[in-house]
C-alpha cells in the first residue's frame, strides 16, 4: 500500500522533493511487512511524470533503521536539511528516488 505523497523540501521555483509510505506487499516475513518502507522522490519522479528515474536503495546494518540511513545520506532525518541532495542536473545523476 502507497499512502503519502506531501512535499517535505519545496525549492524557489515550487518543485518539491515528495516522501511516500509504502507497506505491506507479496513478502510475509521481515521488517518491511511490519515497519513499512519510507521513500523520498526528486521533483520529477512522480505519479504520471514523463522523467526516467534511477531508484536507489538505501540499506542499513542489523542494529540500525531506515530513519537512522536517512540521516547519514542526506544529513537530517528531516527537511528542510536536503538541500542539493535532490539536484536533478544530469551531471549530478539526474532525477531519481531513494528508498530507506
């Protein structure tokens, strides 16, 4: 299940990088059955855009968690930190999603 989809980083021209919540799924064991899997878009990586995406997944160690990756990767677990970590510009990988 997707729910979510507010903007959490909004730039000077009105893009803004999206977070979506996604649960549950085909797998019957481990955390993402119970926890949910949180997922942060550039601007045009969304529902309906035209743009190709690179997904990335983010992947932490045995005593730690999704929120505790997003810290380290973009520097707050929170916005308004993000910054140019969602820079869209082909030399910096063009737009993607990060999956924690």
């Amino acid at each position: 299940t997707r729910t979510g989809g507010q903007c959490v980083f909004t730039y000077a021209d009105g893009s803004c990088v999206k977070e979506w919540q996604v649960t549950g799924g085909p797998g019957n064991v481990g955390q993402r059955a119970n926890v949910g899997t949180s997922m942060l878009c550039s601007p045009s990586c969304t529902p309906g855009a035209s743009a190709s995406c690179s997904l990335i997944l983010a992947l932490h160690g045995i005593y730690s968690n999704g929120g505790d990756q997003r810290w380290l990767m973009l520097g707050s677990a929170n916005a308004p930190n993000f910054g140019d970590g969602f820079d869209e510009s082909n030399s910096k990988g063009g737009p993607f999603c990060i999956s924690f």
